[in-house]
C-alpha cells in the first residue's frame, strides 16, 4: 500500500516574480503534489500590491507576507512610510511580516567594488518592521545570515519578537546556538540535497524547528539543474531531511508540515 504522506506548505517562496502563465501552471498543479499552501513573501510595495492580488485570487492557497526585502537600495523615508502604512491597513490579511532582514550580499558586493553601505539604515529599516510585527504579534520570515544573524536576534529580543523564521539560514556556530535556545525556526531549501555545510546545519538544528521552502523562482542546481523551481521541490527537502534524521520521508514529512503550521498562531494556522 502506498504511504499517506502529510500534505507540504512552501514556507517562503516569492510566487509574485513568476510570469502570470508560469503562476497559474504552478496553482493548477499544486493537488497533484500534495502542496496545501504558499506562504508567498514580498519585495517592496508593488510586490506586496501583486501578493495580494495573488491572494484575493487564489484564497485558499497564497498566503501573502508583506515587507521589504533588505538586499535592494534603502527606501526613501516617504517610501517606507507608505509601505507601513499600507500594510497596517492590511495587517488582519497576512500571516506574517516579509521578507525583511539585513543586505549580507549586497554589502559583500560593495566591498568587493571598494564601495560601503549605510549598515545602520538597513538596521533602521528592520527595526522600523519589527516594531510592527511587535505591535500586531505577527511572525516574522527573515533574511538574516551569517553576522547579520546576530544583528537580527539583538533586534528580535529588543522587540520581544519570539516568533522568528530565519529562511535559508547559513550561521555560525555560536548564532545556530542562540537561536535554537530562543525557539527559532529556519527553513530548508532543495540545496539540502547537494550542499555540505546545509547539511551539516540539518544534523545540529532540532527538528521541531524545521521547515521547508523554495524560495522560488530562484533557481538550483544537482538534480534540479535548468529546471524552473516549483513548491513541488519542498518534497524532496523533506526527503532529504528524512535521510540526514534516519527517519522515514513519511514521518519526516509529518513533522515539517505540523512546524509549519505551529509557527504561526492557532487562528492563522488554521488558515493554512
């Protein structure tokens, strides 16, 4: 008998930079895969503004998160403004604060042309979004890696923020400790399939705090190589965590799709 496995939830993904034919392809497929729901992050305002017309269209898959994504120019103070604002009008429709964070790769690229960022407007611009998650006890879904997580848990703990998902996470050991002491959750990507120091982190971090995403359409590479990246791909992260816990792809899936759903409040898991 074939096994029940737990339907899957693309925990970050930014459905909204796909082309309109490759969206509907992608929500036309998503039952053939077991795929329950899209937790669909945002760039800046135009990208929150198509999230939520994504989600006004497929209500019950495309859960929007709107915020500002840190690898990009500052925005100008009237700029983040109207993006706040925009969002505390809508703070009821989402189910998380996103994508925000801190430009880790934007910064080694200036190094590299000699050039230097305004660091402290990046930390203003994540605080001025965890204050308002703090305000409306939202969850948060982070782009913070490396130094920039350490940043980002100062931040979290000033705000009193608990709930925290770090996307993608790459840490050092000392960060990887704080956050698991802090209840942090982080995802898994498909490089889980082919990226040592991913792996490594999959060993150490604990399972009730693992989740599984795409960050889609970003592409990857081992077997996924040329393809366009699906929500369907989080199978194979399950699959892949399965093998680095030694346990079976069916519980491995149960257990992702239950963190999932716990690291948002019971009304909003719910609608999940």
């Amino acid at each position: 008998m074939k096994p029940v496995y737990a339907p899957l939830i693309d925990s970050h993904i930014h459905l909204d930079q796909y082309q309109d034919q490759q969206i509907e392809r992608i929500i036309q497929s998503l039952p053939e895969h077991h795929i329950q729901s899209l937790i669909t992050v945002s760039m800046n305002l135009p990208s929150c503004q198509r999230n939520e017309k994504l989600a006004q269209q497929y209500p019950s898959i495309v859960r929007p998160a709107y915020g500002y994504h840190p690898e990009q120019p500052l925005p100008g103070s009237q700029e983040l403004e109207t993006l706040l604002v925009w969002i505390k009008q809508r703070i009821d429709n989402i189910v998380t604060i996103g994508e925000i964070g801190l430009p880790y790769y934007l910064r080694q690229e200036a190094v590299e042309r000699g050039d230097q960022l305004d660091e402290q407007g990046y930390i203003d611009v994540l605080s001025a979004f965890l204050q308002l998650a703090a305000a409306y006890d939202k969850p948060v879904i982070l782009h913070a890696v490396y130094e920039d997580a350490e940043i980002a848990c100062d931040l979290l703990e000033q705000y009193g923020i608990t709930q925290a998902h770090f996307h993608w996470f790459k840490g050092y050991p000392a960060t990887i400790d704080r956050m698991i002491a802090k209840g942090y959750y982080i995802s898994f990507t498909p490089d889980i399939q082919y990226e040592p120091e991913i792996q490594q982190l999959a060993t150490l971090y604990p399972a009730h705090l693992v989740m599984a995403e795409t960050d889609g359409p970003w592409p990857f590479e081992g077997s996924f190589a040329g393809q366009m990246t699906h929500p369907s791909m989080t199978a194979t992260v399950c699959s892949e965590w399965a093998k680095i816990q030694q346990i079976s792809e069916q519980e491995a899936r149960h257990l992702i799709y239950q963190n999932t759903l716990s690291f948002y409040t019971p009304n909003q898991a719910q609608r999940l």
